[in-house]
C-alpha cells in the first residue's frame, strides 16, 4: 500500500469480510460477463476482469498479488455476502498451476474456512506444472 492512511483502509476492508453479509450493495452489468470469457479455448481473458464484473461493486480485495501470480485469490462479496474466490490465471502459464500457486491456494482456502466463509472456484486449468 502506498501510505499508512491506505494500509488502515485496507485493514478495515479486509476485516470486514469476517462480519457477514451487508444489507445494502450494488452489483455490475452481468451482460457484460457474456464477452469476457472467449468461445475460442485458445485466446486468453482477463479473470481480474471477470471477478470484478462478478462480484459487488468495490468489493474486491485480493490476497497476495504478488505472490503466485498464477492463482488468484481474493475475499469478495457476492449480493452481500462475503465469500472467498480462488482462479487460476490464463495469462501466466496459460493457468496452469504450479508449486506456489497450490500453496497460496491452499493457505487461502484454510483461512476461509477458519471463518467459515464460502470459497467460489472459478479454474479454467490446463494442467499442473510438475
């Protein structure tokens, strides 16, 4: 984070999550999620971009970004409610998942479930690097 003021902003959203669903929320244009994912299996797509459209407006966080790039994961709300989302990324590695991806995905997936939040996969995986 860029500041102390962005990192007490930050803290407070990602606490958040762990107080259950919110009455009040807005959701974007589900339309648009008909063009963002491809027919064509061989042309790449921005997941960020399909999350984002999936989840209520402003409620993305992602979890260690810079970390396994090959795996999303990020603490979300979906018509209020928090949950957990893990995706692999087309654009490294064509979404195939590595040794630290599986790492960042199995951590994230025990911290939803120490909060007993809901874990929405989206994968689209070739395969598993060796």
């Amino acid at each position: 984070v860029a500041d102390e003021a962005a990192a007490v902003a930050a803290a407070k959203k990602y606490l958040s999550y762990f107080q259950g669903p919110v009455a009040e929320w807005r959701a974007p244009d589900q339309r648009r999620l008909r063009h963002i994912v491809p027919e064509s299996r061989v042309k790449m797509y921005d997941m960020r971009q399909l999350i984002r459209t999936l989840c209520d407006e402003g409620s993305v966080l992602e979890l260690r970004e810079q970390f396994a790039v090959g795996i999303i994961t990020a603490l979300c709300r979906i018509e209020g409610v928090p949950m957990g989302i893990i995706a692999n990324n087309p654009s490294h590695l064509a979404g195939a998942i590595d040794s630290p991806g599986a790492d960042k995905a199995a951590r994230f997936i025990q911290l939803c479930d120490a909060f007993d939040l809901p874990v929405l996969s989206l994968m689209d995986c070739p395969g598993m690097m060796v």
